[in-house]
C-alpha cells in the first residue's frame, strides 16, 4: 500500500516525514476580530520557526484560511529558510472573521468549492479571492479549514461549511473546524457528515476549551478527530 501524502507549499511529502507536526498554527493572519494582533511580519515568523525547528518540530499547519490575510507566497518563504514543512490551508472561518459585505456573504456554495478546490489543486490566490482574476500562487493549499459560532452556525456559515465539504470529498483532503470555546460539536458533524463527509474526515478544532470529558468521547466515539490545541 502507498504511503500517504501531504501537500506541503513545496510539493507532496511522505507522511513520514512529516515527524514532529504543529497541527494548528497562524504564520501570518489578518482579521477584523483580531484588532491590533496582525501576523504579517516574515522576519519574525522565520525567527519564531527557526527556533520551533530547533526544538525538533518538523511541520508546520498554517490554519489561515481565505480572507484572513492568508499569505502562501510568505508561507513559501518560511519553508525555504527554515526547512520545515509547512501546509497552507482553504476554506472559510466563522461570520466573526469576515466584516459586513464580504464576498463570502452572497458567494453561493458552488462558488465558495470551486474556489476551495482551485487552492487544493491548482494553487492559492494571493489575495484571498478578493481579485479572482489574478494569478495563482504556485503553492496549493493541503488542508481545509471551516468554522461555526457559539453554539450554532448561520445560514452563511452553514454555506460555508457545505462548500468546504464538498471541497474535501472532491479534492481528497479533511476539514479542521473551529468550534467556538468547543461548543456545537456533534452539530457540525451532523452537517458535514449530511453533505457527504466521512467522519473520519473531520477534525474539531479547541474541544480542550470545553471541559466536558464526556461530550469529548462522545464525538470522538463517532470517528472524528478532536484537537487540543489551546492549553
């Protein structure tokens, strides 16, 4: 059998090679619900890297999906000096990321998984779809990204989730969902299992913020992959 395969922003690599991974992180990042803690500085990120590097970490996820100041040439440019592998992401956060009259809003969902799918196979737009018309980045993106609010998700995130879905089940790679302070769990696993997902497919994002050890093996019991990313 094959060994599995990540895409990185430097190609396909062996997931054994991956070694130590960072399965959550932001490199660079941008976003109306972060005021004043913009990511957008290379220099530090290739210092803060070269330090993880130095530690032993191997592999870096970046987890800024479009429209939060996703950079894949920078990202690039981290894995050159450094050496780590890094893995760009698509997809969609939650409605608290995108300011009123964002494209995303009035995007339907065959438009936000064409473009998912664009990232994952032919390379990632440089301005967050912003411009569709420019070029694409030479980097495809290798993991999905999705997000729902508290305790619910709206009619726009649920667009967004049926998009990243579609962009998994065709492009062959999962979604990690942010869950806000861990809630509506087994909810974003009925959607995303209903629009055709499997759910070993699925990573939840932050369960470590809602300290239900219950409610963690009863999703984790449905086959999803729980991530701890926050303590």
């Amino acid at each position: 059998m094959p060994e599995p395969q990540v895409m990185t922003v430097r190609g396909l690599v062996g997931a054994s090679a991956l070694g130590v991974v960072d399965a959550h992180d932001h490199l660079f990042l941008r976003t109306p619900a972060l005021p004043g803690d913009e990511l957008d500085d290379l220099e530090a990120a290739i210092a803060e890297a070269t330090d993880a590097r130095d530690s032993g970490l191997r592999t870096i996820v970046d987890m800024t999906p479009i429209g939060l100041g996703r950079r894949p040439d920078l990202l690039r440019a981290v894995a050159d000096a450094t050496g780590l592998h890094v893995v760009g992401a698509t997809g969609y956060h939650r409605d608290a990321h995108y300011p009123d009259g964002h494209w995303v809003y009035e995007a339907s969902v065959d438009t936000l998984a064409e473009r998912v799918l664009r990232d994952l196979q032919s390379g990632m737009h440089p301005a967050d779809w912003a411009y569709p018309d420019a070029a694409l980045d030479p980097a495809c993106a290798g993991a999905i990204k999705a997000g729902a609010s508290y305790h619910r998700a709206s009619p726009a995130e649920r667009r967004r989730l049926e998009a990243c879905a579609i962009g998994s089940v065709r492009g062959g790679v999962p979604v990690l969902v942010h869950t806000e302070i861990g809630t509506f769990g087994h909810e974003i696993v009925d959607l995303l299992t209903g629009f055709g997902m499997a759910a070993d497919r699925i990573i939840l994002a932050h369960l470590d913020r809602n300290p239900d050890a219950e409610l963690h093996i009863d999703i984790a019991a449905r086959g999803v992959y729980l991530e701890y990313d926050t303590m």
